[in-house]
C-alpha cells in the first residue's frame, strides 16, 4: 500500500510523494487550519496591534458572522474583544514588573538584630522538634544540644580523610587551648 502522509492540522491522510505534499500544504484549506492553530498561540498585544491595522468586516457586521474569522483579511474586532485584549495585556504587565520588583526586593531584613534571629532559630527548632516525636521530648529539657550540625553519612564512613575534613569530637573542643592571633 505504501507510505501515507498525516497531516496533523487538517486530520487528513494521503499517499505520500512529493506532489501531493506540495499541493495539499499550498491549499487554502491546509492554510486557513494552520492559521487557526497558530492564532490560538498569538500574544494579546500582537492580535490587539493586527487587528487595529485592518479595515471592519462588513461580513461580521451584517450577519454577525463571519466564515473567515482566523484568516479574514478584515478585523473583528468588537468593543468587548477589545477591552478583554487591553485587560490580558495590562495583566501580563504586572505580572512583569511584580516578578522584577520580586527579584530587585532584598529578602533580608532591613534592621537584623541578635533577638529576631534568635526567635527565628527557635520557631525553626519548634518546628523541626513537633515533627519527630523523640525530639519533641527532649527540647523540653535544659540540656544544650551537643550536635549543631551534621555530616554527610558518605563522608562519614570514609576512613582516608584529611584531618582538616574529621570533625572534631566535643571533648577536643572542651579540652581545646584559646588561642590568641592578634
């Protein structure tokens, strides 16, 4: 039977060769389905700003529809298609400048102090601890916590580290020297 050519556009099949091809994709049905596709996808601002330069339809306005729509060579647009256009636009307007202002705004606070960042780091320890039960317990108690932070269990269990990698335990630091660089 040979090969069949789908066009997508106009949900169509034909036998596939170069002359067939050529002559379906230059016809006015193949045409007008691509235009109606790809004006599904076109900005607000590009349709308003088309639709602007043409000349009324004479067709729309007599019978109150026109066949041509997508691909008419006259403008259809009313007053209502108009001020939803202007309104999708002014929209993506502020969209626009909501996000630049979002990334120009600093997200750190103007004045930080020591007591701010003290509750934070307590709300962040009251949330972490309501999670896990066992450590719900135990922010309960006085004790200070003995381990702030954490290493990967991959480096963990390697055995070739340098020393400056291994952490150091909390004896090494309570039995550690101060010392003075200055």
């Amino acid at each position: 039977m040979g090969k069949r050519y789908y066009c997508d556009y106009c949900d169509k099949s034909f036998p596939d060769n170069i002359q067939n091809r050529k002559k379906h994709m230059s016809g006015v049905q193949h045409e007008r389905q691509v235009k109606t596709h790809y004006f599904a996808f076109k900005d607000p601002e590009e349709i308003l700003e088309e639709e602007l330069k043409k000349r009324p339809c004479r067709i729309l306005h007599q019978n109150g529809y026109c066949s041509f729509h997508p691909v008419c060579r006259f403008s259809h647009l009313t007053p209502q298609w108009e001020q939803e256009l202007r309104k999708k636009i002014s929209l993506k307007y502020q969209r626009q400048e909501a996000a630049v202002q979002a990334q120009t705004t600093p997200k750190v606070e103007v004045n930080p102090t020591l007591e701010g960042w003290m509750a934070k780091q307590a709300s962040d320890q009251r949330q972490n601890s309501s999670t896990n039960s066992d450590q719900a317990h135990s922010s309960h108690t006085n004790t200070a916590p003995t381990n702030l932070f954490k290493m990967p269990a991959e480096i963990c269990e390697r055995t070739d580290l340098p020393p400056s990698v291994i952490p150091p335990s909390l004896d090494a630091l309570v039995r550690a020297e101060t010392l003075d660089w200055g």
